[in-house]
C-alpha cells in the first residue's frame, strides 16, 4: 500500500479516528494493534472484517455484547512459564487465569444461536476448543481475590490449622502475660507491638530489666523497649517455623501448577490473540455506535459511490453540541474518475474533500463508515495527498516547491488504481502560470486514469473540467442572499468564488471593489456563469439521452412481449377452434348413431333411396369436420417442429403432440411408429409425436424418497438477525420455497424487534404468497413482536 507523502495519515486526520479507537480498547495490546492500523486491499479480508464489527454492534444494540473485560499483556509471563522449572510468582498466574476466564467467557457465549446469529464472529473461534480444567486447576488453589487458598494441599490445609492452633495459644498466654504485667505497672499505655515480625510488649525503660525476655528494639527516645516475654518465645518460635513451612508449600504448590500449565503456553498465546482481536473489533464496533455508521457495499475495484456520507469527526464534534451536520453524496458514473470542486471559501470544499480520504482509509481499515448502507465504496491500492501548508525549513522548500515535489510523486507513481486528493490546485504562485501547470498536471492524472478529487479557484481547469471526458466538475452550494454556505455538494456544475460578494458583505470599500472589477475585465467575471450554464445544459441533455435510451429499451422489451403475446394469443385462438370443433366431431359421431339407426328402420321400411341420401350427407359432414381439426393440428402442432433439432429415433421418450402420456419408442416402421406406455403398446403416425423427458413415473420413487428425506432435514425456524434487508428477502424467500416442498405445517420466523424494519420486510414477503395469510405475532414469552409464526396451508 502506497501512501504518499509519510504524513498523509495526519493530514486526513486519520490519526484522531485510530486515537478515539485505542480509547475503546480494554487493554494495552489491543491499543497497539489500532494504533497500528492501516487500510488493505483484499476485498474478502474487508468484507469479513466489515461484517464481524457489524455483527458486534449488533449485539451491542440487542443488549447482549460479547462478555470482555479489562487485561494485561501477558507476553512476558508466558515467555518466562516455558523455561522448565521455573516458577512464575502468584500475581503473574493471576493475570494468566484472568485471560483464561477472559476467553473462557467468549466460548460460552457462542451457544447453538448466538452462532447463527453472529456466524462471522463465530467463525473466529470456530476452529479453536476451550479447556475448562485450565480455569478449573488454577481456580483450585487461588481463590477470587488473588491469594492461595487454605485448600490448595492437603499438607497445607494441616499447616494452616496447626497455625490457627498456635495463634490461639499464643493470644491465650499473651492475654495472662499482659495481665500479670499490668499489676505490677511494668507496661506503656500502648501495650503491645509488633517488631522482626515477632509479638511483643511496650516496656518503659526502667522496668526493662524487671522482665526476662528478649529484647527486640527500642523507640526512638530510648523510653520505651519491646520485649518478648519468655512465656511466648517458644510459641512464637513454632508459628515462625510454621511460617517457613507455609512458604515452602506454597512454593511446591505453585511449581506443581507452572508445571501444569507449561504444556498449554502455545494455547494460551493463541487465547490472548484472540482476546486482542475481539478487543479490536469490540473498539470498531462501539465507534461506529457513536457514529451510526453502518456497513455500505464494497466493489472490487475504484470508485466513488457514497450517498448520504459524513465526515466522521465532524459529525462527533455537532453531536456533541447539538448542531446538524449535513451529509454528502458523491456518485461518478460511467468513465467519470476525477472530481473538480470549486466555490467559495469556508464553503466545505476541504472539509468534503478530506471527508472522501477519511472514509476510504476507514473503511479499508476494517471499520463502518457514517453513511447510507447503499453507498458503493471502490478499494483503492495507493493514497496520495496535497494538503495544507507543504512548506519545509528543513529541506529548503518553499510551498509550492514542496506541492511541485508531490505533484512530480503522484504522477509517477499513480495508477488507476490511486486516490488522489489535492487541496487549492495550483496555487501558491503566479495564478495564471500556477494554473497552466495545474491543468498540466490533471491532463497527465487523467491520462494515467487516477480516481482524484481536487479543489481549487482557478477558472482554467473549471473549463478543462467542462471540455474532457472523465472529468466532473462540482461545486459546494452558496446562498447568494445571505452570502453564507449550505455545505452541500453538487455534482455536475462548477462553483463561483463569489469574492466580490463577500468583500462587499465585510464591508470593503466600493473604489476598492470597482477597481478590482474593472482588473479581471467582463470576459473573466462571465466565465463563472458561462461555465454553470453551459454544464448545466450539458448535464440536462445527458440526464434526457439517459432517459431516451432507457425508453428505447423497455420499449424494445415491450415489442418483443407483445410479439410473444400475440403469438400466444394467435396459439391459443386456434386451439379453442380445434376444441370447438373437436367437440363438434364427437357431436356428429352422437349424431351418426341416430342416423345409423334411422337408416336401419328405413331399410325395413324399404326407402333406399332415402337412407343413401342421409348417409352421404353425415359422410361430407364428418370429412368437413375432420378436414377442419387437420388443417388447426397443422397449425397448431407440426409448426413447432422447427425448434426440434434431431429425428425421432427408438429408445427416445415421446408423447403425443395433441397431449396424454409419455412412453417410449419401441419400433419406426417408415412413418409408423409403435410407443409402449406403460403396459399398452399404441400405433400412431411419426408426425403426431414430440420428443419428452423421461416419464415421471420412472422417477417416482426416487423423488418420493428425497422428499421424504428433504422433510427430515427440514427446520421449521429461521433467524434473520443482522442481515440486512435485501439478504434477509432473498434467505427468506429460499427458505419459504424449502418449506412448501418439505411439506411442513408451521414456519417460526426470528426477525427481532429493534426499529421493525426487517418485522415489516418478511410480512410483505409473506403477502406474496397466497397460501401463507395466516401469520402472527406469538406470546410474549415466546418471542412476541421479534418473531413471526407462519400457518401453512
């Protein structure tokens, strides 16, 4: 990734967003790792970065984050723990337990639903296990507040109850001791201390050789000495020695369990990994909770596509005091790559411009971007950047020689897969060679095919702007009347500087503002206004050739469906008439017989003549009928012929053109044909007979059976949780299809409750099926307004 010049982060202010992220992270690894971030490439890592911080503010919003708490670096710890034999002290085991219990704590929370509801979380840990007895054996022998517990050994459990015995006996004989003292006045009115970490008796300095003992110190003014009673020096002497032994099972204790744990270090470097990472997404996640931000889509290759952006820090700081802050929208289509932005100054040209870096960088840093989720973010491959004052004491540079040395950096080392960004094009010298060089430079730019973003004043490249293919000029909106900026940007039309209007408004002099005037001449004050007018009558003749063609093209769609249609209608048309006439025949057959059986009674009433004139009229009848269903059949069926590319050949699948079974083709005598269907064998001719599919009877069981096991397999719950609406339609729509064929009786669909937008979109989803109108809301405890139940018919 190529980021020119080394400050660029700075200058974007990229460098504030990494310090509000390390303000979120519950350690100092994970503090590291942001201050560390820098944009990639690689659309499948961002799309999974950009969706597990997606999944996180979601539980974030649902009230049921994933379970983090504060921890230490713990690298150290666990270099030290895989040299054999050493042993770590108890506030590094501590701070190794308090990550196992961090961890364990992340494993718990993935149950069976929380892994459909945050499946790309999951995934993180999908390959990994949790070892319970790691917390478990730790747990055993240090207790909540970081100390060994009384338990942690047989052998220490004995050494503590001697201990606890020791200490009774010796507040027992202290309190007799005391007394006997007290009698005889030998004692301070601070009766007892502690001192060499023995209990002993405040002694004024006269009395000191009244009482035998050890003495073990003196105060300060020589008045006072802590003695030992002798009564107690031995109890004494045992609860010491019961100290030592104490010490060294502790010691034994805690090499045992360095000794345990040493096997597991390369796991729990794993686990602290995975506490970081979850750190990092958990700090991504509740800065885009105080930005709003959501995830927008993101397209393999360069582009600008952002609708209803911000600029993030800006929108923090107006949150803060109650002010709006107006969004943003950016959308270059076709070949379009470069953005020239103009107006006036403190209008928002820079703010807008460094708004479009920041987002980029966010974004392909793995982080939510403040916008609408329909804009379209590109990835770029290399960042460049002309902001600010460049000027350097140390290199001898003035600005503009500084701003020249980038320029020559952009334009060797751009592609068009760069960003470039550049504040005031051109100036800092002679305007009028300043922006001579500044078109130069966008001339090569655009012939590298880099995707920029560039504002500046000077008229020159307003009009190459206007005049070049690629090349978009924009403005930030200004009201004339008030002279103050609305911060909007415009797409498609150059802005004015209006600096005669706000020398005006500040009060400037008007000899000083008629001279000016009177400099530029009139040519140089109208370019301004030609130049709007002239993109603006450019901009309305592409949006109504845009128009036109899209026109032409449902029109196209719409000639080519009514020519369907009224081929269809022409099919159909004919086929009602073969079914009229078919019904027809089958009347005149009825009628035949009626006719037969007239002619029988004529023939034993002896009337020849009149039967053969009723038995040619009933023949022409029937040979018109059939004449006519020949002449629809021909229309209707053997015109399709056309579509078939291969002869009928034995073996093939048939079925009859007028409709009725499939069967297979057993023998072609000429044009003669005998089909076996099923346990018939029929005779038909070549042409009355289309090529079929196997018949769905040979299929039978085998359908029968996966349906059977598709209806096993069958869920009847889904969770659409953390999609987004488009993602859940089509998921939902899938999963409805699966249910229709799997035959089930009830659908349980999770949607959640938050703001009722996807509640709505799988409602509407239902009312497309006419077989699913019955759906509702169930009881509280079952979900209530966050799931829908589904009847199905």
């Amino acid at each position: 990734m190529e980021l020119i010049p080394h400050d660029i982060l700075e200058k974007l202010e990229f460098d504030k967003i990494l310090r509000l992220l390390e303000k979120e992270c519950l350690g100092i690894p994970g503090k590291e790792v942001v201050s560390n971030l820098k944009p990639r490439t690689e659309l499948f890592i961002l799309d999974r970065l950009l969706k597990e911080v997606k999944e996180y503010v979601h539980s974030i919003e649902e009230g049921e984050a994933i379970p983090l708490m504060n921890y230490e670096d713990i690298s150290e710890e666990l270099k030290l723990l895989e040299i054999e034999g050493m042993i770590l002290p108890i506030e590094q085991i501590v701070a190794v337990k308090n990550q196992l219990t961090s961890i364990g704590a992340i494993f718990k929370y993935f149950t069976p639903e929380n892994q459909k509801i945050y499946p790309t979380l999951f995934e993180i840990i999908r390959e990994d296990t949790f070892d319970q007895k790691l917390i478990v054996g730790i747990e055993k022998i240090i207790d909540e507040e970081g100390k060994i517990k009384r338990t942690a050994s047989p052998e220490l459990m004995k050494i503590h109850k001697a201990m606890v015995s020791k200490r009774r006996e010796l507040d027992k004989q202290f309190a007799t001791t005391i007394q006997d003292f007290k009698k005889k006045g030998w004692l301070t009115d601070n009766i007892e201390s502690f001192r060499n970490g023995r209990r002993v008796l405040s002694v004024p300095a006269e009395h000191k050789r009244k009482m035998s003992g050890i003495i073990h110190d003196e105060s300060a003014t020589g008045k006072t000495a802590f003695i030992e009673p002798d009564s107690i020096i031995g109890i004494n002497n045992d609860i010491f020695n019961l100290e030592n032994e104490e010490r060294r099972e502790i010691h034994k204790i805690l090499k045992e369990l360095c000794a345990t744990l040493r096997p597991y270090v390369p796991i729990i470097r794993k686990y602290q990994k995975l506490i970081i990472r979850f750190d990092v997404i958990r700090a991504k996640a509740k800065l885009a909770v105080s930005l709003e931000a959501d995830m927008p889509r993101i397209k393999d290759k360069p582009g600008f596509g952002f609708i209803k952006s911000y600029h993030p820090l800006l929108l923090l700081k107006n949150k803060s005091i109650g002010k709006e802050t107006v969004p943003f929208e950016l959308v270059l289509h076709g070949k379009n790559k470069i953005l020239v932005l103009s107006g006036p100054n403190a209008g928002g040209k820079s703010v807008t411009m460094k708004a479009v870096g920041l987002l980029q960088m966010m974004l392909q840093s793995g982080m939510l971007v403040p916008g609408d989720p329909e804009s379209e973010y590109g990835i770029f491959h290399s960042f460049f950047a002309d902001i600010g004052d460049q000027q350097s004491l140390e290199d001898d540079l003035s600005t503009y020689s500084s701003r020249l040395n980038n320029m020559k950096s952009f334009m060797n080392k751009a592609d068009d897969k760069s960003l470039v960004l550049i504040d005031e094009f051109g100036s800092g010298t002679d305007p009028q060679i300043g922006g001579a060089i500044a078109e130069a430079i966008l001339k090569k730019l655009h012939d590298q095919k880099v995707f920029a973003f560039i504002t500046t004043h000077y008229s020159n490249l307003k009009v190459f702007a206007f005049k070049t293919k690629g090349i978009v000029n924009g403005a930030m909106r200004f009201d004339k009347d008030t002279l103050s900026p609305s911060y909007e940007l415009q797409v498609g039309s150059p802005g004015s500087s209006y600096a005669f209007e706000i020398a005006k408004k500040i009060g400037l002099g008007k000899d000083v503002i008629k001279y000016a005037k009177h400099k530029i001449g009139k040519n140089e004050r109208a370019i301004d206004q030609l130049l709007i007018d002239l993109q603006k009558e450019k901009q309305e003749l592409e949006e109504k050739l845009d128009t036109a063609t899209q026109r032409q093209k449902n029109l196209d769609i719409l000639i080519r469906n009514y020519e369907k249609m009224a081929g269809d209608l022409d099919i159909n048309r004919k086929k009602l008439k073969l079914d009229a006439k078919q019904f027809e025949m089958q009347k005149t057959a009825r009628d035949n017989k009626e006719l037969e059986k007239l002619i029988r009674e004529i023939k034993e009433e002896k009337n020849l003549e009149k039967a053969k004139a009723l038995a040619i009229e009933a023949r022409k009848k029937r040979q018109t009928v059939h004449n006519e269903i020949d002449g629809l059949k021909e229309d209707i069926y053997y015109k399709e012929e056309k579509g078939i590319t291969r002869p009928i050949q034995v073996g093939d699948f048939v079925k009859l053109k007028s409709g009725g079974a499939t069967g297979k083709v057993i023998r072609i005598d000429k044009k003669n044909v005998i089909v076996e269907m099923g346990l018939l064998k029929i005779t038909t001719h070549l042409r009355e007979l289309t090529l079929a599919g196997e018949p769905l009877e040979q299929k039978k069981k085998g359908i029968h059976a996966n349906m059977l096991e598709e209806k096993a397999k069958f869920v009847s719950k889904i969770d659409v949780r953390g999609m987004r609406r488009d993602e859940a339609l089509i998921t939902l729509e899938k999963y409805i299809d699966k249910a229709l064929v799997s035959g089930v009786s009830k659908l349980e669909i999770i949607h959640g409750k938050g703001d009722g937008i996807l509640r709505k979109a799988v409602h509407s989803k239902l009312r497309e099926y006419p077989s699913l109108n019955n759906f509702y809301h169930p009881e509280p405890n079952k979900g209530g307004d966050g799931t829908t139940w589904v009847e199905m018919d």
